[in-house]
C-alpha cells in the first residue's frame, strides 16, 4: 500500500482497504471483504481502477452503503 496514496482516504475506512497503488494503467483501489464497511453490490473483495485520483475516490465515495454491525 501507498501511503501517500492514503491520505487521499479518510482514515476510518483504512481497516476496508487492502491495497491502495497506482502504476502505468491508473490508479487501483483494493477494498476488503471482510472490512468494517459495506460496499455497495460487492460481496466479495473488489477492486476500484480508473485514471484519476479523482475518479478512483469518486467511485469509492459512492459504493460505501454502511458501516457492519459488529
């Protein structure tokens, strides 16, 4: 995980990610399964990929349904 890449992340849902890195493709965002969070229509450990920073935390920002109850 890229930690400058996290600070783009509010820190409570870094215990969702898994990984968090950007290479010659985009910019990847790996969200967990077994996270604190619920990710909307992911029930399985899923991954974010777009070009931009912006694009990646747009699409997170808008998958995240609600915390677990746990």
């Amino acid at each position: 995980m890229t930690k400058p890449l996290m600070k783009y992340v509010p820190q409570k849902y870094y215990s969702s990610i898994r990984d968090f890195y950007k290479d010659s493709e985009g910019y990847w965002l790996c969200l967990k399964a077994d996270g604190d969070y619920i990710f909307e229509n992911y029930f399985s450990e899923h991954t974010i990929h777009e070009n931009t920073i912006n694009e990646v935390m747009t699409a997170f920002r808008k998958s995240i349904v609600r915390k677990c109850r746990r």
